[in-house]
C-alpha cells in the first residue's frame, strides 16, 4: 500500500526518456488490435461454413500489453519516484510516580529488604523502560505531606540520580510523626499541580498523562474518594502497584510518645483497596513479584501510550520504486495468463527475469 505522500519526484530523471520505448510499443500494439479487428470482422462476412465459428477478439494480444506496461512500470521505477510523506509517531508519556512513604513500608516481608527498597528496584526498572526523547518523569514520597522529589523531566540522570539517593530509605524518617500517617490525597494534588504548571509554563502537552501509585494501600487517611473525583475530571489514568503481602510484616517501633491510638503491630498488603482504587481511577492494578518488573513496565507503559492520539513526526523523503517493481511483476504475471502458444511464453518469461535482475542491480547500486 502507497503512503499518503505528497508531489512525486524521481532521483534519477534520465531514466525516464525510456519512457518512449513502451510508448511506441504500445501504439503499435493498438494498430496491431484494430487490424485484428478488421480481420476478423472480415472474415465472418465472406466465409460461409455450416458450422458456428468462434475466433478471440485479441488473441494473445493482451500476452504483449502486459509486456509493455510492465516496461513501463519497470522504467518507472528505475527512475526511483520519491515523494514526502509525513511520518506519524506515537505521543511521549508524562507519568508521575506517587510514592508512598510512610512506616508502613519500612516493613520488611519481600524477599531482599523493606517495601521501600522493593519500590525503588521496580521504579529502576520502569525507567529503562521509557523512551526518554519524549517520555517525562515526576516523582513525589508522601505519607501524612508529599515532598516533591522530581519535576517533570524528561533528564533520565536526574531520575535515577534521586532513586540511587532514596534506595536505602524514604525520605520520612521514623522519628517523625507525619511519617505514621498514609494521605494519598496530598501525594495526587502534588501531581496535578506539576501537570498545571508544565501547561502554564509551555502551554499544552501532546504526551499521555498519567499517574503511578506505588503503595502497600495501609492505614489511608485524608479524603480519598476526593483524590480519585480529581484525577478522573482531569482524565488522567491512575495505575497502582501494589508491594508487600497479605501475610505482612512487623511495624517498626515509634520512637516518640502518641497521644493517640497506637498504630498497628502488623501491616498487611490491602489488596482489595489499592484494586478498587486503580478500577476508580480508570487504571489498571499490578503486583510486585507476582509478575515481573518488566512486564508490569511494559504494561503501564503500553497501557498509558495507546490512550494518547498518534501525533504527526518530521516528514521524510518515502521512495516509492518498490511499489513500481511489484506492479511491473503483476503485469507481466497477468499477461502470462493469455499466452496461447509455449514460445511467446517461455521468451516473457526469460525476458522478465533478465529485465528484473538488471533493475535490481541498477536500484541496488
């Protein structure tokens, strides 16, 4: 299939007076058609047999017509037509990761560490997996407050500068009290700020927004059904991941005084929730080490992709010889259909290999 392409031009134009070669055959195969015509239409008034007779119009002349189109297609592409046409690419991503950070994820119940540790091995993993010449990043940590950690950026050595930086630990340390607290309205609102301000700044984006939910789904508070109203009216998709076990893990001991009621001994992952809140959020729910990181990367990436529109790339010069030579088979092959004797048939046939060859030789060099 032709792209859409714009005015045709051809690389090497001199070819192009072979032109008058098909052209001339082509008119004696039209002066040869109306003789046959004539004949025929001659015949029938002056032979009487009392028998029906029933002669071929053309003969094997469509045998030779496909001959001298599929030179004429064979010139064609010789002369190698080119033509502009516009490329279409698929639109960049601008996800913002909201990282949960409170003592919840201090909890150590996967396998090589805490929850923490478990997060930042996967966000590792999903930056190699983006396209960085269009693809942009954001990071927030929240528990009880979000503390932004990444703008939008499409710099992968600033990313994964911050996530060698926050591997070991998040950045809410135990001592403080915000960290005992989950308010993932505080972690979204950070994000849509970040999307406002990009507008604000460079005007509207063709990347597909979208959010990344990285919790263990325990101990939320804030206004969460308000976080989600937020997102869905932006239109931007919230995929969570999940990380931690329905078995749990120990809570790290407070190391302050709490006036309050005293946290949980034990913290489990809250699968049902963190679903719930990726069906809210027109997303999608995955789960650390049931799948792998790969796979999960590649999901939320081809996911969050294929919700943006295709945008038009830079054009580019198409050559377009190919579809010249395909056509020029295609007659030759048609032609062969009206052969009625094996020796003009054999010779197209040589002739067309021969004349094949040699075309290719000359495009090739």
């Amino acid at each position: 299939m032709i792209p859409d392409v714009g005015p045709i031009s051809f690389a090497v134009p001199v070819y192009l007076w072979l032109l008058t070669v098909p052209a001339a055959l082509l008119a004696l195969w039209a002066w040869r058609l109306i003789r046959r015509l004539a004949d025929l239409r001659q015949l029938r008034q002056s032979r009487v047999s009392p028998v029906g007779e029933r002669w071929s119009l053309t003969g094997d002349l469509p045998l030779w017509l496909g001959v001298v189109l599929a030179c004429a297609a064979l010139v064609l592409a010789l002369a190698r037509p080119r033509a502009v046409a516009p490329g279409l690419g698929r639109a960049g991503l601008d996800i913002v990761v909201v990282q949960d950070g409170s003592a919840s994820m201090s909890v150590r119940d996967l396998p090589g560490g805490t929850r923490w540790a478990r997060s930042m091995q996967f966000l590792r993993r999903l930056g190699d997996a983006l396209r960085w010449e269009d693809d942009r990043v954001a990071l927030t940590v929240f528990a009880r407050i979000a503390t932004p950690q990444v703008r939008l950026t499409h710099d992968p050595n600033t990313v994964f500068f911050f996530l060698d930086r926050l591997a070991a630990r998040s950045p809410f340390r135990l001592e403080d009290e915000t960290t005992w607290d989950t308010n993932l309205e505080q972690g979204i609102a950070w994000g849509l700020r970040v999307m406002q301000k990009v507008r604000e700044i460079h005007g509207p984006s063709s990347n597909a927004p979208a959010f990344l939910l990285i919790s263990d789904g325990e101990a939320w508070s804030g206004e969460v059904a308000r976080a989600i109203d937020a997102i869905r009216g932006a239109d931007i998709p919230l995929f969570v991941v999940g990380v931690g076990t329905l078995g749990g893990g120990r809570m790290p001991r407070m190391v302050f005084p709490d006036d309050g009621d005293p946290p949980p001994a034990t913290s489990q992952l809250d699968r049902r929730g963190l679903q719930r809140l990726a069906m809210e959020g027109r997303g999608l729910y995955f789960e650390l080490d049931r799948e792998l990181d790969r796979d999960i990367a590649n999901a939320i990436i081809d996911t969050a992709r294929r919700s943006a529109p295709p945008r038009a790339r830079e054009a580019a010069l198409t050559d377009l010889y190919w579809p010249a030579l395909a056509g020029a088979c295609g007659l030759a092959g048609l032609g062969t259909l009206f052969a009625r004797r094996p020796l003009p048939l054999w010779l197209q046939m040589g002739g067309a290999v021969a004349a094949l060859a040699a075309a290719l030789r000359v495009l090739w060099l």
